[in-house]
C-alpha cells in the first residue's frame, strides 16, 4: 500500500507556496509547545509577551 501525499498550497508575499507534509513543534525553554510563526522565533508567544511587557 502507497501513501499518497497531497500537495496544499497557500500564497505567501503574493506567491504560491507548497506546504510541506509536516509540521514541527518545537519547545522553548520555559517547557511550553509552539509551532513557529515568525522569522527567527526561539521563544513561545507567550514568553514573547513577556519579553514585550518587561522592556
């Protein structure tokens, strides 16, 4: 039996993209869960926020 993989695309800038069959989910430092969002993103939303609040 072959799995068949399915092509999705979405547009992104004004350009199609192909998204991939995957989604990573990495973890921050504080334990928490997240899928990255943003260019460059090490942190969870939520320790964003905190980061945000604090300056």
């Amino acid at each position: 039996m072959t799995k068949l993989i399915t092509r999705k695309t979405y547009q992104k800038d004004g350009k199609w993209v192909e998204r991939p069959g995957h989604t990573m989910i990495l973890v921050c430092s504080c334990g928490n869960k997240y899928i990255k969002t943003r260019e460059n993103q090490v942190l969870c939303v939520r320790c964003i926020g905190k980061v945000v609040i604090v300056k």
